[in-house]
C-alpha cells in the first residue's frame, strides 16, 4: 500500500506530467487510489461511496484536470470535503447553570468508557468542576473497582451500589445523591454492550428516560473497522446521541470510522483520547483527523508534542543560540537527548508531512544506537571542543574516539555533520512553521537529511561508495548554494 | 449443501435466543456470580436441541444476528433465475467484500477470481458462493486449532494484545475451557496497570476455580509472570496462563516489556511461553494488522483469539492475518457467558462471513 495518499497519487499521475492533459480517465484512476486509500482507513463502504460521489463531481471538473498539478488539487479537494463532513467542532461540555449536568456515556466493550470517564473528570477538575462518577457497568467483573479506582486517583466521589444489580436504580439514585451533595456534573459509566443486543439496548434506553441526562455521548474505538456504521447507527436511534468520544487514537490507527460514525449520527465529535493518562483526552480538531485519515501527518500535533518535550524558556534559549550561531556541540548534545527517548523520534516522524518513512528509521535499534555513539563521544570531549571542534586535531581525535568506544571516523564525521548543520539551523532559527517545512524539505533533497539514523556519523558507508573530487567539488557548491538561499530567504 | 439441510436447526434458534435473553434479563437483577450458571443452562439447551453441534450453533447464532444487522449477503445480489456477471454485479460483490473488514487487499482478490471465472456469464448463486466460501476456507486453513501443550508440566501461554480488545475476558473463558478439559490451571494477573484489572481476573480466577498469582498495582509484570510459572510448577499445574497490560503496538518501550516478560519466563521453563495468543477485536478494522505485525514481533505470536465475534462484526480481517504472518485462528470469542468461547473453524468461519440465516 502506498505510504500515503499523496504519494500514492502522484506516482498514479506521474505518466502523465509533461506530456499532455490528464484525461478523465487518468482522474478516475486517481479517485480510485483515493477510494482505496480510505477503505484502507477503515471508512465504512457506504460512506466511502457517498463521499466519493462528492470529490469526484470535484475532481472532474475543468480546473482540475487542466491543472499542472493534479495530485496535489485532489488531494486538497480530498482534504477539503473530509474537514467539511468531520466539523464542526464543538467540544463544549454544555454544562447547565444551575443543578447537576448529566452525562452519560455508552458504547461496545472495550471503547474506553471507563478511562473516558478519569479523562473527562480531569477535565472538568482543570475548569474547577468537581464531577461525581455514577458506576452503572454492573456486567464486568470489577468494573466498578475501576471506577473507584479512577475516582481515588482524581479525586472525585464515585457512587456505586455494589448489591443492586439494576443500572437504572444505580443511576437514579446515583444523580440524587450528587443533587443532595450539590455536584455540577454526573456522569455515568454504564456497561459495554453490542448495538444488536436490543435487551441490553432497551436497559440503556431505560436509563434515558428515567434518569434523563442531560449529554449522551458515544464512545468508539479508534480502531473500529467497517462495523462502525452499525452501531453507531444503532446506538444513536436508541438514545439520540449528543456526541462521539474516539478513543485509542495514540496508536497508528488511522480512525476512519470517525467518518463512518459522523455520517451516519451526525452528531458532532467532542474529543480523541491520545493515551492511557488521565490529561490525555484533546478537543477534537476536523484538520488533523483529516491528515491522519489520509496519512499525511499532523504538522499541529507535531508542534504541540515538541513543546511538551521542550519547555519554552529551554526552546528560546536554544533559537537565540542558533540565530547567533553559538550552537555548540554541547547543545547539539543536549538536544539529541531530548529526542534520543524510545519512541518519541518516531512518533515525531509521523506526525511530520512528508516525513513518514523516516519513522520506522527512527524508530529502530539502530538509531538508537546511533544516537548514543553521537552522545558518547560529544561526552568524550572537552568543553572548550566542544565549543570550537575545529581545534580537534588528529591527536584529540584518537582521544575522544577511544574515551567513547567508537571508531575514529565517527568523531570526524560528527564534527563535518555539525558545521555543516551549524549554518542550516542559524538560517532555520525565528523562522515560522511554513519556512522551517520549506527548509526541512530543501534539506531532505540536498542529502544532508537523507540518512535520518545519521549512521553517517558511525562509520562511512559501507557501500564502498567514495566520492571522487568532482563529487565532492558538486556538493559543496550545493550547500553553498543553499546557504546562500538561507541568507536571501532571512532578509 | 449441508449447510442448507441445518437451516431447520437455524429457524428453532432465535426462540433459544429469546429464551435465553430473557433469562439475562432475570439475571441482571440478580448477583452477578450467578450469571455464568444462567448462561450454563442455556447452552445445555441448545446442546440438546442440535446434538454435537453445541459449538456449531452457538458460532451460527452468534454470526446469525450479524448477518441480521449487517444485511451481508451475496445471495441477494441474485435473482432467481441468475445474474449477470458484469461491473456493476463485481461492483456490489466488492462492497459486500469490504464489509467483512478483510481489507481491499484479499477483497480485489476474490473479486478478480469471480471475474476470471464468471465474467459475462449468468450465475448461479451456488456456484459463486462456493467459490467464494472455499477461497476464503482455503485462505484460513490451519492444521490445528488447539493449545500447543509442551511436552513436560507446565504448559505457559502469555495473553497480549492492545486495551480494550478482551484479554482479561478470555482468559476467563478459555480457562474455563482448558479447565473443563480437564486441566490444572494456574492465572497469572500480569496487567498490574490498568485499574481493577487484577481484581477481574480474580472474580474469574474464581468462577473457574483455579489458583491465581497476583502482583501489587503497579507491580513488575514480568515478576507476576515469573511467580506464576513459579506457582505452576510448584502445585504441578499443567498450564499457566499469564495476562498482560494492553498496549498499542506504537509504544517500543511496552512492547519491549512484553519481551523482558518472555525471557524472564523462559528463565523458569526452558521453551516457555509454549503459546503466545494475541487477542483481537473482532470489531476492528485494518489496524488490526498493524497490531498483528507489531505483536507478532515484539512477543513472537502463536495464535489469535478473536474476541467479540458475537456482535456485528464479521472479523474478516483475520484474512489478510493470516496471509502475512501465518498467524492462526485458535479461540473465537461469542459474548460474555464463561462458555462464550469455541474453538476456531474455518470452514464455519468461512461459511459464516458470506452466508445467509
């Protein structure tokens, strides 16, 4: 399958450019990459057939097919109509002013109801809230431990009737302990149940019309496949749905049945649950949900999570240093071990446009390896080195080689990697998000990025491939080229 | 054609399942121990009705309300007196295709073998069907679906899989099976993270009757894993089976714990864990592969247990599972009930996805 829907597009189209005018043909072809592409997603077939009517009645028209680069305007078209069917946002709780607002959540077993309900409690707790959890899955084991569970560890009262075995009488006297107690929000856990069970569909329907919340919210699982339209169909004709919660969706999911589950209730999506923390629950956001679908990273979400890693006063120090160019090999040091984590590279990758198949390179032992040698021997060098590596000479080289238990050519290569780098991130340093795209992408074609494990800095490369003096000649003059540009690009 | 002569058995099936809803329903207001020996007297029902086939049906009846909710059939793109093999006939095949979660991959397959053979032809909705049901019986053919028992005491089977897809719930039921079957068993509550989760299995631990090895929250699980082998070896167990923490394939470092878990069990028992059964979310969609390759890798999976096949959802998905990484289908899980579980067939399987009520 294709990395993503673009690249997978333009290798469809890439007969075509520069000989002649797409045809509607060569357009049906492509709809079909973008049909695929979402069945692969996990959108329900119905759904995918009812937005497909829609782009391609899109995509078939004059400025499309006319224009110089078709992929890129259908994916856009593509992009367009999937934030349009995902939004409109609206991730408000729509508390009440006065008594206590009900919230109910349902869905199948195994969604997340129960850590939905820590992840919403968080939240309110955040705004100053304090909720009351109302434990009515009495069919699994221990469910109502979990809920206690969670209430101990947020701190909120949990009610539960470990002896009553009707969730409708849990729930009622559950809301009139938190109106006696004065609480602002309920909300109840009821148990996992299948959308064709209809007695156990018909309990939550009981529960509705004799407890009467206030919000029903739907849990599905971000993983949920073409099943989706079932039963959120189902459930939403029970209970008339108020919003969707997906959760799971810190995995490689790509959630398409988010589409599914907003075409067939259309009721709007509230929040995406990210992890298994409590904080982990964000507002739901129709651009990056549409990335994800398409598999086109997340560049937001990717900003966001680089924050969370570097807390702002370290990133301004940081830029400041890398504007002047008093980027040493000790900063350098310190942020690989920020990213040099399990993991995180290669979630960071993915979230990346366009940077999507340096994820598995990042993520692999290798480069984690490769991100250690590179500390270990910025470790084995003095601070004044560090500051100014061109003092390494042959002689220091051998000493940092042997104090970091790597071979002399890492050192060197370190060193040739980071003046060539030095200039880059002067240039890419108080820069927007859209700049910094542009020269993330210009790095990647010049090379410099193209070994993202920078194993470059191990060894040379084992492919015996050395450059002969023209080549080397060649690239210089590119990465002069490109420093040149950098400096148009700041004035 | 058999398939057709058990239609009768089919047509007495919703009364038992009305029968038994509303003794659920009795149930329910009721303690909640009690609730596996209800389901207990229903399953003997329907093992009364239909001689031998207990698990034939009771896979039937579950697949039964799918179909009812899904309308997937391929036998309504007929007419009576046959169709024509066209575009639009391969169009519609395709979507009922898809609809089994199997994925575009093996969905164009099958497709494309229906075109070769049929195209421009007016079918038989017979012929088509059996092309369709062998393919896809061929595509899940296994050797054996049962436990892979070692040869010396105690047999170790590791649990894994991502949150919420029915590991705990399993266990429970397939415990319940192996133990019915005769054997010693010993739990072990590995998932020392989520809330309760101990607790669950030990409410199970004790429907079944079995010895259990627990941990503290938030314990090491691979020490829970070790005192559990531990345990097995020492009250002479004949199978150990040790739950874990969901996780999603994406997070190396819980991935890796599900290694350090192996080795550390390996430690006790020589060849152990004998079987590492990965349980799936039979409602789930193409993640499920990823979830297949990324377990398969970090914790070297032996089989499948598909969870949650009672509902709507077909799990075809175990299609293109089973293409990539050989992975088989061992238990397929049928609700909540203890007895909710079967072992897997893939002709019924097969015959299940595409077929009608």
């Amino acid at each position: 399958m294709f990395e993503n829907l673009s690249e997978g597009l333009q290798s469809a189209f890439k007969s075509l450019s520069g000989k002649g005018k797409l045809t509607e043909g060569n357009m049906r072809d492509g709809l079909e990459i973008v049909q695929k592409s979402l069945l692969e997603a996990d959108v329900s077939y119905p759904v995918v057939q009812d937005f497909m009517a829609h782009v391609s009645e899109k995509a078939l028209g004059k400025r499309v097919l006319l224009s110089l680069r078709p992929h890129e305007e259908l994916v856009q078209i593509v992009n367009d109509e999937l934030i349009n069917i995902l939004g409109p946002v609206d991730s408000s709780l729509h508390l009440k002013s006065e008594g206590p607002t009900i919230i109910m959540l349902c869905g199948l077993q195994g969604s997340g109801k129960t850590t939905t309900c820590g992840k919403l409690s968080q939240l309110l707790k955040e705004e100053g809230i304090k909720p009351m959890l109302v434990a009515a899955d009495l069919q699994r084991p221990a469910a109502i431990e979990q809920l206690h569970v969670i209430g101990k560890q947020l701190d909120v009262p949990v009610y539960s009737e470990p002896d009553n075995k009707n969730p409708v009488k849990v729930c009622q006297n559950g809301v009139a302990k938190a109106k006696a107690e004065g609480a602002r929000v309920v909300i109840l856990d009821t148990a996992g149940r299948l959308a064709i069970d209809e007695e156990l569909m018909a309990e939550l329907q009981k529960i509705d019309k004799k407890v009467g919340p206030d919000q029903v919210y739907l849990v599905v699982d971000g993983m949920t496949g073409q099943d989706a339209v079932n039963s959120a169909g189902a459930f939403n004709e029970s209970l008339e749905l108020n919003g969707v919660i997906m959760t799971k969706l810190d995995g490689d999911a790509r959630g398409g049945a988010l589409l599914s589950v907003k075409h067939v209730t259309g009721v709007p999506i509230k929040f995406i649950g990210t992890g298994e923390h409590f904080d982990a629950l964000e507002p739901f956001r129709p651009e990056g949900m549409a990335s994800r679908i398409l598999q086109m990273g997340d560049i937001v979400q990717a900003a966001r999570e680089a924050h969370r890693i570097v807390d702002e006063a370290e990133r301004e120090e940081l830029e400041a240093k890398m504007a002047s160019g008093d980027f040493t090999l000790d900063d350098f040091k310190k942020m690989m071990e920020k990213v040099a984590k399990p993991g995180l590279m290669g979630k960071m990758m993915g979230l990346m446009p366009g940077m999507g198949q340096f994820k598995d390179a990042m993520e692999s032992e290798e480069a984690a390896g490769g991100i250690r040698q590179t500390i270990g021997a910025i470790n084995s060098m003095t601070m004044a080195e560090r500051k100014n590596p061109k003092v390494i000479d042959a002689q220091r080289r051998t000493r940092i080689a042997q104090g970091a238990g790597v071979q002399t050519p890492v050192v060197s290569q370190l060193i040739k990697q980071f003046e060539v780098m030095k200039p880059l991130m002067a240039g890419m340093a108080g820069k927007g998000v859209g700049d910094r795209m542009a020269m993330m992408k210009q790095l990647q074609g010049s090379g410099v990025m193209n070994d993202p494990t920078m194993s470059g800095l191990k060894t040379k490369q084992s492919t015996g491939k050395r450059l002969s003096k023209k080549e080397r000649e060649k690239m210089k003059r590119q990465r002069e080229k490109m420093k040149r540009q950098l400096k148009r690009n700041k004035k | 054609m058999a398939f057709w002569r058990s239609k009768k058995k089919n047509d007495s099936a919703p009364d038992d399942s009305s029968d038994s809803e509303g003794s659920r329903d009795v149930a329910a207001s009721e303690p909640a121990d009690e609730t596996p020996q209800v389901s207990k007297e229903v399953d003997g029902a329907a093992e009364s009705q239909s001689p031998g086939g207990g698990l034939f049906s009771k896979m039937r009846q579950s697949l039964q309300k799918t179909r009812r909710a899904l309308n997937t059939d391929i036998r309504d793109l007929f007419k009576s007196e046959g169709r024509l093999v066209d575009e639009d006939f391969l169009g519609e095949l395709f979507a009922r295709l898809i609809r089994t979660d199997m994925g575009t991959g093996p969905a164009e397959t099958i497709r494309d073998d229906v075109a070769k053979r049929f195209r421009g032809r007016v079918v038989h909705l017979e012929e088509i069907l059996e092309t369709i049901t062998q393919q896809t019986q061929l595509m899940l053919q296994q050797e054996s679906a049962e436990i892979q028992m070692s040869e010396s005491k105690p047999t170790v089977i590791l649990v894994v899989g991502v949150n919420g897809s029915g590991k705990t719930t399993s266990i429970g039921k397939l415990a319940n099976h192996l133990s019915k079957a005769g054997h010693k068993i010993v739990l072990g509550a590995g998932d020392t993270f989520r809330a309760a989760a101990v607790e669950q299995l030990t409410i199970w631990a004790g429907r079944i009757g079995c010895d259990i090895v627990t941990g503290k929250h938030e314990a090491d699980p691979a020490s829970v894993a070790f005192q559990t082998v531990d345990k097995a070896v020492e009250i002479g167990a004949d199978i150990a089976i040790i739950d874990t923490a969901g996780r999603l394939q994406t997070q190396t470092n819980l991935m890796q714990e599900l290694d350090k878990i192996r080795r550390v069990i390996s430690k006790k028992v020589d060849d152990a864990p004998h079987e590492v059964l990965l349980v799936l979310d039979a409602t789930a969609g193409q993640n499920a592969i990823s979830q297949a390759r990324g377990f398969s890798e970090a914790a070297g999976c032996t089989g499948i247990v598909l969870a949650k096949l009672d509902g709507s959802a077909k799990g075809g998905v175990v299609l293109p599972i089973r293409e990539q990484f050989q992975l088989p289908v061992k238990f397929v899980g049928l609700g909540e009930g203890i007895d909710d579980i079967a072992q897997f067939d893939p002709a019924m399987f097969a015959k299940a996805l595409f077929a009608q009520s």
